[in-house]
C-alpha cells in the first residue's frame, strides 16, 4: 500500500489479510522513515507474520543498512517448518555457533535487496518442505517498548 498509510491507529489494520487465501507480505521500503523510529512498522509487520510470510524489500544496498533507524538487520541462518510458514512460525540461529550458543528472540522478518542473490534463498525458504537458508533478517521483538514522551523527542 502506497504512502506508508497503515490504518487509523497506527496500527496494521490498513492492510487486511484475508484467512480464507494464501496471503504473502512485502514491504517496500528504505526502513528510514518515522514509523521505523517510533515501532509503528515494527508492531504492522508482527502483527502481519503471525499470519503469512512476509519480509522486507529494501531498495538501499546492504552496506548502508546499519544506518537504519529501525533496528539492526543480522546475516542469520533462517529456518521454516513447512512451506509458505507465517514469518512468526521462522527460527534463526547463528550460521558459524552452535545452536543455543546465541539465543535469539522475537519475530524474524528477512530484508532483502530486489536482486536474485537476495531473494533466491527466502523463494527457497518459502517454496521447500523444511528448509534452511542464511539470509539477513531483522529481528522484531515480541514486544515493542512504549515512547517515550513527544516533550523528551528530539526535533525532527
């Protein structure tokens, strides 16, 4: 949906995902803006994940992602239960560690450049029976940590 409108409060309710029909999310977006500060996208891609696949397309190239507003993005290997699995059914773990080594928590969403080396690896991840793939993810925590007062904000 164009012009990062995602419903009246806020909230994920401007995108509806219709239990009936196999559904896949993706967002557009440099994770520059606003809401990627304030949790707004964060809260609508939780809420999204719980019940289909989504992931973010992000047009900037990967070396300039660590400047994002919206959270650190981590080259993890990223697993799925079954195909097509909502992005709240993924796992990731460490791709060098041992599993348990480096404990990971909240909702895994991939961020992806629109390129073949990208998006190849989350095709696989969507379309195989209990696959695995390393690929970068952003990490949404379960819960999203209120504001703090628009008065303590700095100026836009």
């Amino acid at each position: 949906r164009s012009g990062g409108h995602t419903g009246a409060r806020g909230g994920a309710d401007g995108l509806r995902l219709d239990p009936t029909r196999r559904t896949l999310v993706l967002v557009l977006s440099d994770m520059v803006g606003e809401r990627w500060r304030t949790g707004a996208v964060h809260a609508a891609l939780r809420t999204w994940a719980a019940r289909a696949p989504v992931a973010v397309l992000q047009p900037l190239p990967e070396r300039m992602w660590p400047q994002s507003p919206a959270g650190p993005v981590e080259r993890l290997l990223v697993s799925s239960p079954h195909p097509a699995a909502p992005g709240r059914a993924l796992t990731v773990s460490h791709p060098v560690f041992p599993d348990g080594m480096m404990p990971y928590s909240g909702t895994a969403i991939p961020v992806l450049e629109p390129t073949t080396g990208h998006l190849m690896p989350w095709v696989s991840l969507l379309a195989t029976r209990r696959s695995c793939a390393p690929m970068p993810v952003m990490l949404v925590p379960d819960e999203i940590p209120p504001l703090p007062p628009a008065s303590s904000l700095p100026p836009p």
